[in-house]
C-alpha cells in the first residue's frame, strides 16, 4: 500500500469499484473517484477533500487495528492521537465504491 510521511505530505489513495457477478463473488475494479487527502504531521490531522457528496463512511484506524476517528463525510479533518507513531490506515467506504490510504506516523 502506498505511504505518506513529512510535516504536511499528499495521502495517496487506492479506489475500488464494488460489485458482485451471478455466481456471488466480488469483483472489484479501480473507479475514478477524485479524493485529495493531506497529513499534517505537525497538526496530527489528515484532511480529505472529495468531489462524491453521497454519504460515505470514513474510519481511520490505528496499526492495531482501533478505529481512532470516524466521519459519515469525505470532506473531513481526521485527528490522531497525540501519541500516535506507526502506520494509521484510512478506510473510505460508500455503496459502490471503497478506497484505502495510510499515513505513516513517524
């Protein structure tokens, strides 16, 4: 999975189509959704900024796995815990699409 690292740093993220086929397996494609997200390492935040204005679940979580701040927007501020360090993952999920970026936290 792509990375992020620095004071303020580009979140790249990896977007998937959602979808099942008659014999109920998931098949998933890339989809071309725009979502620009930041980490401010000063700040502990990560910023997104997306064009899909249906409601999402946005969930970040620790590196074992904790979901430490929740949005049911993309247009959002996440925050960290002021002692995080580590790799924190993002999980953007709607109906029909889903995508995932990670921070790290040094």
């Amino acid at each position: 999975m792509l990375c992020a690292t620095a004071s303020q740093s580009a979140v790249p993220f990896i977007k998937h189509k959602k979808g099942s086929s008659q014999s109920g397996t998931v098949h998933r494609a890339p989809v071309r959704i725009n979502i620009d997200g930041s980490y401010d390492d000063v700040e502990r935040t990560v910023t997104l900024i997306g064009e899909y204005e249906n409601e999402v679940e946005v969930m970040l979580y620790s590196p074992s796995g904790e979901v430490v701040d929740y949005a049911t927007c993309l247009n959002v501020t996440l925050s960290l815990p002021e002692n995080a360090h580590g790799d924190y993952t993002i999980m953007i999920e709607s109906e029909s699409w889903y995508a995932t970026g990670m921070v790290r936290v040094e």
